[in-house]
C-alpha cells in the first residue's frame, strides 16, 4: 500500500506559545453565531467508533461526522458563508455596515440592487467540487449570483451538483490551481472572489474561511465534554491546500494533542514544504480520487501554522481508500473519497506497521474528521466493491 510519512519532533519552546509567529489568535463565537442563522443548521455528529479503535489498537476512535452540514454533503459551508458575509460587508455594505446575520445582510443587497439595478453582484471561485457548491450555496442564500471554476477531469456528478445550486459552471483546461489562477483573474468590484486558498495580495477572504471552519472544532469540544470523554491525544486531518488543518491546528493548539495530517501522493506540497522546509510545489498532474484534496500549492496563509505544530504529514495513495470506505460503512458512516481522507492514512499506517512513527498506540484516543459525503456515488461504489 502506498504511503509516505515524514514525523518531526516539536520543540518543547514551540508548544510553550503555540500560536506565536503564525499570525493567528484563538477562535472567537462570531462564526458560530452567524451559522446559526443558516436554513436547516445544526449541530453534526460526534461518533465513538469501536470497531475502528479495535482495528487501530487504540484506545479510542472518535469521528465528527461532516458527511451532511446544513443541506449540503460537506463541512464547506462553514467557511464558505461566513467568508462570503463577511466580503459582503466589508466590500459592497461597507456605507452601510449591518448585523452579520443573514437575513439582514440579504436585505441589505436587495437594497443595493434596487438603488442600482445596473449591479450584476456575485461571487467566483475555483474548486474540485465541495468549496463551489458551498460558495453557490451561499450566493444563493443572499440573493447573489455566483460563477464556479472547475479544473479539467471535475466528475459529472459534482458539477451538475453545483449548477443545481443555481450557479454557472465553468470547466477550465488545466488543474485546479489553473482554475485557482483563472478565478483570481475575475475579480472585479461586483464580482467577488471567495477562494480557501490564499496568494500575494489575496489574505482576508481565506483567513475567513478558516475562521468559519471553527465551529466545527466547538461542537467537538462541547460533545467530548457532555459525553464525558478524554481529550483527544491526536488529531487527524485531511489537507488540500490547509486550510482545513490550519483550523483545526488552531483550535486545538496548546492542548497536548500530537497533529497529523493527509494528502494525496499525487498532491503531497505540504509534506513536501515540510521536508524542504519552505513552501514547496507538489508536481503535477494531481490525479486522486480524492479530489477535494489535489491540490499542488499550498495556502501562504495557512502553512505557517502546520509547519509549526503538525508532528507528522503523511501522503496516501487511492489504494488506501477501499479499507477506509469499508471500515467506515461498517460503523454506518458513507463517507466520499476526500472525506475519508484521514482515517484512510491512519490505517494505512497500521497495515503497513507504521502507527509508531506517529506516536499512536494502545493509549491513545484518535479525533478524526470525515469531511464529505459521498459526491461521486459511480466512485463509492467501485470502492466498496474493490
């Protein structure tokens, strides 16, 4: 099975003052009160997985469960709203500064819209399928349009899924950093770009994103305390380009907890940034079926904080799919290939005999994140059949 891990020791100074030099403070609830706002939010599930913890030879595996957020089939809304409120705000509400909430913020656009009908407002970005359908969801939401960039290769399924939610679809000949270079190009003071990745110029919006993806990490901290559980020892999180992680590094920075995240091998640039030790490029091309997560570039914004706190960056090939896709359908969970990203990289490290190297073992309590659903069902199934 095709795995890759690189461990590194933090330095005991470095987890002194976690959050020092990175350019992030702690969470805040303004995001979690923002998303309660959301049409059909609520909190989602935190499963104790017995059967995975066995497998493992831990002690505990728990599993937020993002397979479903807000009527969408990934934990993408989280950053997506909030970043595109908070541009909204800033950028076309800023004569006129309202409540973040969302019924007020939409409004307050119809407002706009009728003083200047002229005004073609809307959103753009680029993605592998799960970000878009957020930021068309989002759009939608607050009366915008929104225009999606998809990279070459985008399955059927995840682009119908995205034009359903209103927006314009468009498919560009190259790679998802193409589409990430071609969205950049759009921007224009009606069109914003809501990107999760950041580059020279571009930091706002993406700080955003991961700051929305916070209350993923409060609803942990708040079922962990009510179910009486122990803290995790190690936290398990997929990366594209890491913003993800980085909400994650945050959240929990200071806590004790040892940090290891997952990529793809065919789009490995934080392992790659982490053993050059300097933001490197993963070559392309970046074919994965975990397509939320082939990424060739890393975010600027978010590399500081994996670079400084994650104790092990570990790449997978899509052989370690199946054994993940399985394990988690026996607990009852249908997770899509980027979500079951993580608990894929812990089991291939298992079957490989390699769960040392990122210091688990019989004691420890695992927190991982399936962050999608499934998206591509033709793909799910050929992995529960392999």
């Amino acid at each position: 099975m095709e795995i890759e891990i690189l461990s590194r020791e933090i330095p005991p100074g470095v987890l002194a003052n976690p959050l020092a030099g990175t350019g992030f403070g702690p969470d805040n609830a303004e995001p979690l009160a923002f998303h309660r706002g959301l049409p059909g939010f609520a909190p989602t599930a935190l499963h104790d997985l017995p059967g995975l913890a066995t497998e493992l030879g831990v002690s505990r595996v728990l599993v937020k469960d993002e397979s479903w957020r807000a009527g969408l089939p990934a934990f993408k809304i989280l950053g997506a709203s909030w970043a595109a409120a908070r541009a909204v705000r800033r950028e076309w509400l800023a004569d006129d500064p309202v409540p973040m909430e969302l019924a007020t913020l939409r409004s307050a656009l119809a407002v706009l819209r009728e003083r200047d009908p002229s005004r073609r407002l809307a959103f753009v970005t680029a993605t592998d399928g799960n970000h878009g359908r957020a930021v068309a969801r989002a759009a939608a939401l607050l009366g915008v349009q929104a225009r999606i960039l998809v990279p070459r290769g985008t399955v059927a399924a995840r682009i119908d899924a995205i034009a359903g939610e209103g927006a314009e679809v468009e498919v560009v000949d190259g790679s998802y950093d193409d589409a990430v270079a071609r969205a950049a190009e759009l921007a224009s003071p009606d069109r914003l770009v809501i990107s999760d990745t950041s580059w020279d110029g571009y930091r706002v919006v993406p700080r955003d994103v991961i700051d929305g993806y916070s209350t993923m990490f409060v609803e942990v901290d708040e079922q962990i305390a009510a179910a009486g559980l122990a803290a995790p020892t190690h936290v398990v999180l997929q990366a594209g380009v890491g913003a993800y992680p980085a909400a994650g590094v945050r959240h929990f920075a200071g806590r004790g907890a040892r940090f290891v995240v997952v990529e793809p091998t065919a789009a490995d640039c934080l392992l790659r940034s982490a053993r050059g030790g300097r933001l490197t490029e993963a070559p392309p091309p970046h074919d994965s079926a975990m397509a939320g997560l082939d990424c060739g570039l890393p975010s600027p914004l978010a590399w500081p904080i994996l670079e400084r706190l994650v104790g092990a960056f570990v790449s997978i090939g899509d052989d370690a799919l199946p054994p993940a896709a399985k394990a988690l359908a026996a607990e009852g969970i249908a997770a899509g290939e980027s979500g079951m990203a993580g608990v894929a990289g812990v089991l291939a490290a298992a079957r490989a005999g390699r769960l040392d190297e990122l210091r688990i073992g019989a004691s420890s309590t695992l927190l991982l994140v399936v962050t999608e659903g499934v998206t591509d069902p033709d793909g799910y199934a050929r992995l529960l059949a392999a």
